[in-house]
C-alpha cells in the first residue's frame, strides 16, 4: 500500500483557446475537469500501474466533493478530512504560447483540521508504508508541516518520498526524507541559483552535482526531472541523465507526478534502480499524451517501456 497525502488538492479545469487576447475576451473550448493536485495525480498513476494505493489530504466544499466522487469512480481509496473552506479550481489554458496556468491559493486551514490530517496520517502509518508526501500547502499551514509529517512517519518505521518546493522543501529535507524528486527550477531555487546555464550540457552537470549533494543529506534515492531535457537520477552509487522520450504532448500537466508514482511503484516493489528509472521515463512520457491531467494509459506505458 503507498499512501498519499495532498493538502492542496485541486480541481483541474484544462481548455484550448485559438488565440490568446490579452485584456480582452478568450472563447474556450475542448475543457475537461479532473481531480487534481499532485498526490491526487500520483495515486491515479498507481492505480493505473495496478499498485494499492489510499489518497488522503484536506479537501472542502463542492470542489472537495467532485475530487472525493472521482476518486471513487476510478476506483482509488481516499480518506480525506474536510475543511471549512472551498477547494480550490486551477484553470491551464493551451495556447500558440503553450499551456498558461491559473492556480487559486487554496482555503485557509484551521489548526485542528490540519491535526486531524496528522491523526489520520498517523492512522494509516503501518510499518513499511509508503507515504508520498506531496504539492503545495494551503494558507494556515505552517513551513515545517513536511518536516513534522516525515518525523512522525519515520517513529511509525514508514518510508517518506517527498515532492514539493520552496520553503516546505528546504524545511522538509530537515528531516530526511527518503526519497525526493524536485525539477530543476525547484532544484534551482533551493541553491539560490538564477538565470539561465552556459550551455544543456552545463546543466546536466550541475543537476548530477546537486543531486548528489542531496544525497549526503540523507535522501536515499534523488531524481530531478528536466523537463524536455529528461532527468537525473542517483541512489548513491549510480548517478546517471537519461533523456525524454520523443511523444505527440497532449498536456504536460500531471507528468512530473507521474513520474513520482512509477518511483514510488518502483521503489516499494523492489525493483531495481535501472527498472526504477525506465519506468519513470516511460510513465512521465505516458502522462503526456493524455488530456487535461489524466494519467498515462496502460497501453501507453507498455508500448514506451519496449522502446530503448
């Protein structure tokens, strides 16, 4: 069982528009609404891989509902605790420009509701359970939430995969997560390094760098996903880059989580690191050629898994 936890969970609203006008009128069209949030992605992905997986986090109103009705369509386990105020709706706009992303904050959490998550956290935390602890947090939330949840998890004898950004990561890893994935612009902002590299090789080198770096601080398995430049992945004794594959992008959303999920998979089946890592290439490419933020297809996955 791999359990994870969404304090930001969302409803994702995903349209087209011909032209972008800005400030004035935009006629979308081909909008599709899923449950969203990035833990919500990664159980999604694991229920396509086949692996028992239980979402939990904090969701409210008639946003928390349609998430909570979802998950229960796709067959995935969910054990949510409401919150007073409204789950938020992020609308991605695919554009000539490429995909435009509005996010809303998110409610304000209350002290005992963000409690209650800890208790039904702790609820679930079975000896060698798999947390995956991911996404933003709504206001209320206080910077060492990641931080406290790890250690928590940890006493239970549980496994931590962290996968967030900001100041709720350079808190979180305090607590040495087991296993992390940040991208590079996550990567970046954790070094305090801006602009732009010399050159793709340039930062393919500095990613190698930094991810072994994070590998002394107690992490035992770091990815850093690059986008269009594929990603690095070290577990101390490997440290390698392995390009994307080339697929028609529906929708990049939702492929970074999918990436998540087939480590996590990967990790709490056994596998081994080069398996682990053909199966976050082929499931985040998978991700990319769906709609909206749905997950890979099963047919997908296989088909990407052939290729070399």
């Amino acid at each position: 069982m791999i359990v994870t936890v969404t304090m930001n969970p969302a409803i994702d609203k995903t349209a087209e528009v011909d032209d972008f006008v800005v400030g004035g009128v935009n006629r979308l069209k081909n909008i599709r609404i899923d449950a969203g949030g990035k833990g919500i992605n990664v159980a999604k992905t694991l229920r396509v891989l086949n692996k028992p997986t239980m979402a939990c986090g904090l969701i409210g109103g008639s946003m928390g509902e349609t998430i909570r009705e979802q998950l229960k369509q796709q067959m995935i386990m969910s054990d949510f605790i409401p919150v007073k105020g409204e789950t938020r709706c992020n609308l991605k706009v695919r554009s000539k420009f490429g995909m435009t992303e509005f996010d809303e904050p998110g409610p304000h959490v209350l002290p005992e509701e963000l409690d209650d998550l800890f208790e039904r956290i702790r609820y679930h935390a079975k000896s060698g359970t798999l947390f995956v602890l991911s996404g933003s947090a709504p206001a209320g939330v206080p910077e060492d939430t990641y931080k406290r949840m790890t250690e928590m998890l940890h006493q239970c004898n549980c496994r931590v995969f962290l996968d967030t950004s900001g100041i709720l990561l350079r808190r979180g890893l305090e607590a040495a997560p087991d296993y992390i994935k940040p991208n590079l612009p996550e990567l970046m902002a954790l070094y305090g390094v801006r602009g732009k590299f010399e050159s793709r090789a340039a930062m393919i080198a500095w990613a190698k760098d930094k991810a072994e770096d994070l590998l002394s601080k107690g992490p035992k398995f770091v990815a850093v996903s690059l986008g269009a430049d594929g990603a690095v992945f070290c577990d101390g004794v490997e440290t390698v880059h392995v390009p994307s594959k080339k697929v028609e992008v529906k929708s990049p959303v939702g492929a970074g989580d999918a990436m998540t999920a087939a480590i996590a998979y990967g990790l709490d089946s056994g596998l081994h690191f080069r398996d682990i890592i053909r199966y976050a290439m082929a499931v985040s490419a998978g991700a990319c050629m769906t709609e909206g933020s749905q997950p890979p297809t099963k047919e997908a996955i296989v088909t990407l898994l052939r290729q070399e």
